[in-house]
C-alpha cells in the first residue's frame, strides 16, 4: 500500500433493537475510478483510507505513470488534486495517504528531481508544503508524510542529517518535533496518529530487523515485539495503525519471513492473528492495516497462490474475508483493504487480471 522505495463473501450479522430478532445482512459493494487513471499494468484507482463522513481518500496513476490526489466524497462525487512542485515524469506526482474527520488531506510528492515532500490539503482545498529542516534534498531524500489527525497534525519521516530516515510530528500550527526510536540504525518510520497525538511505526536496528513503537503525546516513546517476530533482516514487526484508545495494529515477519497480524492493546498486551487460508512463505500472509474506535481491524491476506483477499477482525477476534467484484485472481491480484472508519466502511484498492488498480467502497 505504501510506496516505501517501503488485499469470499462474508455476512455480517447485526443485532437491531431488542425486541427485533438479529438478521443477516450482506455488506454492499462500489466500485469507482478516478477519470484519468490508467488502464496500463499497475496503473488505477488506489483508495488508502476513509473518515467518519465517508469521504475516502487515495491517489490515482495516470496513463503516463504520474501520480494524482483524490478525494472521494459519500455521493460519489471525486475530486482530483495535485500538490504544487510535484513532477510530472514517470513515477513521481501526488501520494495522498492520510485523512482526518475534517476533510483534510495528507501525503507527500515527489518533484521533478525526485526529491520527497510531505503536503497538508486543507477542506477548502488548500495546499501547504511541509519540509523539515534539515532534510536532506537530492534524490528519494526529503519528506513524506501518512498520517493526520483530528487536530491538523501529521505524522511522517525525513532523511536527515544521519543519512537515515527519521520520525516527526507537525503540529497544524507548524511546529515540527523530530525523533528517532531508541536503538535505530537504519531509520525509524511513522505511519499513523490517533485523536490524542499518540503515533506508531517501526524502526530498523544494526540487523535491519524491525520493531514496533508507540509514541504518546507527551514524547515518551515505548517500543514493541510482536510475540513469534523474527530477528533477521527484513523480519520484525511493523505497527500501521492506531485508534482513539491507543489500539495498535499491524504485522510482524516471523524467522520465516511470513507475516502474521497482530493487535496490541494500550496496557502491551499483544495478540496475534492469522486468516485462514493465509499462506505461510516468504512475503506472505496476515497484515493488519487500519483500525476504527471499536477495535474492528481492517487488512488483507495473501494465500498460497499469491492472490490478495480483504479480510475484517472484529474486536473479539472473528475474522471475516471478502473480495471486491473485480478483482483478478492471478498472483499478485486480488483485494487489499486499508482503511476503515467507525461505522466500519472499509476502502482499499484491487487489483484485476490484467494488473491495473481499482477503488473499492465495502458498506457493513
């Protein structure tokens, strides 16, 4: 889901008043494309995440390979946008990622030299740059940015001064803070923010194995390992998401390099996860990747065909998967779910037979 130079049916069954019986009911399904998109391999509509009003947020590649904002709002209606400075070759433009309840957008782009910029996307439309200082400026150096909360303030790294990447937190005002996790050699990255200004991500040590961390507030930084995590290069645990009550999610790679879900409560209890059919090689497996104010998890699978499928864990730990209509069911083709807000409207991206990327909207 991130670009980082670091997806069967399922009932959901709804308890109504008392004195109604529970019933089944199927979640609905919609599909959109941002006109403009590609129809080439790996070209598409690419959904990230989506807020309490539903308006959905993402970015889609053109014809030419060049990146674009959007904005989906509840009625359909899409707004496109691209952020000033932002290259127009192959591989660069707009990387919207992150949303907050207010409408407003953020993500980063990359420039004509390819260079990282992080932006904030006002409601109104409005763009600001956003560069920390000190960051370095040649190629695939700079800025980047995830996450924003309800307050304004974004979340993201930069390659500073230690020639390795580093976290930071924006404030709306402007003021940036910089950090770096404890133990990091080879970079600490920031994905996400919850209402209260606690964020998580992952570091890399010496070994180039990862942990997760959680940053609340008021600076104090505490790291984690999800139970099984490998400790080799490119094994470890990565926390992507974060809600209101401190509730981590993400995924961890075991000696094996297979990826497994977890969920760590604020306290550190950590609970890991698996869907089943979920493949058990290499870069394959469970990943957690967006979670709501109940606990509910959104994220995807990849079975032992390398196809993709969308998956929802309820906060008591049932697990459901499901398939966007659409999607193709070669290797590498299939459904990633990635955001999901409070009355558990799930978007991500699928990806057809033929490679190219489309948007998905997944109604309880």
């Amino acid at each position: 889901m991130k670009n980082f130079d670091g997806t069967a049916s399922i009932c959901l069954c709804l308890l109504f008043a008392a004195s109604a019986p529970a019933q089944d009911k199927k979640p609905t399904f919609t599909t959109f494309e941002v006109s403009g998109a590609g129809t080439g391999k790996y070209q598409g509509t690419l959904a990230e995440r989506i807020n309490a009003s539903g308006t959905i947020a993402g970015r889609y590649v053109d014809a030419n390979n060049v990146a674009h904002g959007f904005l989906r709002a509840a009625n359909g209606t899409i707004t496109t946008f691209n952020a000033p400075g932002a290259g127009t070759g192959a591989n660069q433009g707009t990387f919207a990622y992150g949303i907050n309840a207010a409408g407003g957008v953020t993500g980063y782009y990359l420039d004509a030299s390819n260079g990282y910029h992080a932006f904030v996307r006002a409601a109104s439309g409005t763009i600001a740059t956003v560069n920390v200082p000190g960051a370095g400026t040649g190629a695939y150096q700079g800025t980047v940015a995830y996450g924003v909360n309800t307050a304004g303030t974004i979340v993201g790294s930069y390659f500073g001064t230690s020639n390795t990447w580093e976290g930071y937190v924006r404030a709306a005002g402007g003021a940036i803070t910089t950090f770096a996790a404890p133990g990091a050699q080879n970079g600490t990255y920031t994905y996400n923010i919850n209402t209260s200004g606690a964020v998580t991500g992952t570091y890399f040590l010496a070994t180039n194995a990862s942990q997760g961390f959680v940053r609340a507030a008021d600076a104090t930084l505490t790291t984690f390992d999800a139970p099984g995590a490998g400790t080799g290069s490119g094994e470890g645990t990565i926390g992507e998401g974060i809600n209101a009550a401190g509730t981590i999610t993400g995924y961890y790679s075991d000696s094996s390099k297979a990826w497994h879900g977890f969920v760590r409560a604020a306290n550190g209890t950590i609970t890991t996860f698996n869907a089943s059919g979920a493949s058990t090689g290499p870069s394959q497996g469970t990943v957690g990747y967006g979670i709501n104010t109940s606990g509910v998890i959104a994220g995807y699978y990849s079975d032992a065909s390398s196809v993709y499928h969308g998956l929802v864990r309820a906060a008591n730990g049932t697990i459901g998967t499901f398939e966007a209509p659409g999607a193709g069911t070669g290797a590498g083709n299939g459904t990633y779910a990635g955001g999901i807000n409070d009355a558990g409207a799930i978007t991500g991206p699928y990806l057809d037979s033929s490679n190219v990327y489309h948007g998905y909207l997944r109604t309880p």
